[in-house]
DNA sequence: ACAATATCCTGCGAGC
DNA sequence: TGCTCGCAGGATATTG
C-alpha cells in the first residue's frame, strides 16, 4: 500500500525521465479504472499530450499535461506504476499502458482492482479530485508544529484514524502511522483532545521523522501487494520498520513484544509496554 | 462538523 | 486435498 514515501519515490523517479516526453498511444485495459472522464474521453484526452512536470498530493500523483490538464494516478492498495521499455512482455492485471515517445511506456498494474486514474482540468482537480479538501503535506515548510496542532484542535477521536484521515494530515496511512505512534510512544486509541503538550510534541517530531526516513529509504516494501518503484525495485524501509507487521517479535526499545490489535477496524501494532493506553495523570494535561 | 462504520475488490491464509 | 470464511486496507458514502 503506496503512502507518502512510495509515491514520494515514484514521483521522483518518473519526474526524471518523464519530463518533456510525449504521449505517442494508449491502450486502456481496463476501463474501470478511469474514474473521469469516461473511458473514450481519457483516451482521446491523454493521446498526443507532452508531460510537463510530476507531482504528488497525498498519495495522489499528479502529471502535468502541456494542455493544462492533468493525468492523475491513485494506486490505492496494492497498484504498482513502471516505466519500462517498450514492448516488455506484460504482467497479469495490467490495467493501463501509455506509450512515450523514448521508447518506453508507463504501465499501471493492479491485482486487487481498486487503483484508480483522472484526466483533469485544473478546476477538476478541486470539483472532481477535492484536491482543497486534503490536509497539509507533512514534510511541507508548511507543516509547522502549530499548523499540525491546528489540525486537531477540539478533536475527540482516537489518534490513529485521524493521523489516516487524508483531510486532516495528507499522505500518511497505515505503516507509517504506526511507526509514528510507536516512536512517540503513544498508544492509537489515545483521544487526540487527551494529549499532552509534550506527546503533541513527539507525535509532531516522530510523523516527519518516519515519513523523512521512509522517502530516503525509498519506501517500504512488507505489505500486500509489495511496493515496486517504477523499475520495479523494492523500497528498503521494511528492514528498518519498529512495529508495523512484526507483532510477536521483540520490541526494538524494550524487554516487550509488538502486539497486533485492532484500531478503527485496522490493523495495529504497538508494543504495549511503550504504547499504554491511559492518559498521563501528572501536570500538563490541559485539554487542547 | 465530526465520529464511527460499511462498502468496494481480490488473493491468501487459516481452519475444517 | 479442497472448500469456505475472514481479513487485508485507502477512499468514499452513509449513518448517527
């Protein structure tokens, strides 16, 4: 499941061979996975177009067309994305092959059928794509401490299902919320509106941190589906992951082992010896 | 407005 | 062995 740091890679990647190229044909699979316009119209629309630039917004990857369009790819779970040459023999469950004009072509691959794509306008990208409904980037400037306090403020649900949900910080799902969790040793059913200064603090600190790693170790290959970059190369952030799938292994801070529980209907690992539940009783505690 | 839950989809592991 | 069942999970819709 591509988050932040894996489609962080991939827009990388594809913005250093991309960039100026042409889009010679396209040979849509899979209509299905054209979300806008219908399936005719995105053909016809990508078909002829130059690429401009790449970026990402929330795990959304945006390609600027020369048009003012934008083609837009959202791997959800287990979608993989590959820029190979053209004419490589095709994996099972292509959904979508695009043909440059290097040689090479973009293919969008999904076994489970939930990745999706957009040729959008730049109005669309707010109507069709509610781009300006998504929460700040966290490894943004932007993103400052009062910014992320500012996200949730008067907030009373638990902690996790918040750090997923796109709108109130954008790209984070569920490895790397986790991870976060676990370093700021907080646990994920944790009210948001219960916590202290200082867990705001490490929460704050330890969801840049992971993210940042996880970007230079070019994202986390563990999950379903195995995250490939567009050449079809494992991330490296799964040898370094503190919780995320390794329940009954040791804790990496103490005598403990990483338990899996569910959260908010996900999957959830925490070591329960570094991730209690109650609120601290001293001083400190103001609510938010 | 927010919180919580169901739904989509397919492969896979567990259990019988 | 082969079947069924439940789970995985991001985004979205729906319900409270």
């Amino acid at each position: 499941m591509p988050e932040l740091p894996e489609v962080e890679t991939l827009r990388r990647d594809l913005l250093s061979v991309v960039c100026g190229r042409r889009i010679t044909a396209v040979t849509l699979v899979e209509p299905l996975v054209v979300k806008h316009p219908d399936p005719g119209d995105f053909v016809r629309g990508l078909t002829g177009q130059t690429i401009d630039d790449v970026e990402r917004h929330a795990k959304y990857l945006q390609l600027h067309l020369r048009s003012g369009s934008s083609w837009v790819v959202h791997l959800m779970l287990e979608g993989q994305f590959f820029y190979q040459p053209s004419g490589t023999a095709l994996a099972s469950d292509i959904k979508l092959v695009v043909q440059l004009d290097d040689g090479h072509q973009l293919v969008l691959r999904d076994v489970v059928g939930l990745a999706r794509t957009f040729l959008v306008t730049e109005e669309e990208l707010d109507t069709v794509l509610k781009f300006d409904a998504l929460g700040p980037e966290p490894l943004e400037p932007g993103f400052t401490y009062a910014c992320f306090l500012s996200r949730l403020h008067r907030r009373t649900g638990m902690i996790k299902p918040l750090l997923l949900d796109q709108k109130v910080i954008a790209g984070i799902g569920n490895v790397y919320a986790d991870e976060a969790l676990f370093r700021a040793r907080l646990h994920p059913k944790r009210k948001a509106n219960t916590l202290t200064e200082s867990e705001l603090k490490r929460l704050y600190a330890s969801i840049r941190e992971v993210l940042q790693e996880g970007v230079q170790h070019r994202g986390t290959s563990a999950t379903r589906g195995l995250y490939r970059d567009i050449w079809g190369q494992k991330g490296h952030y799964q040898d370094r992951l503190a919780v995320f799938r390794r329940q009954g292994k040791a804790c990496t801070g103490c005598q403990g082992n990483v338990e899996q529980i569910q959260v908010g209907g996900r999957a959830t690992f925490i070591c329960p010896s570094c991730q209690v539940e109650a609120v601290p009783s001293a001083a400190g505690a103001r609510g938010r």
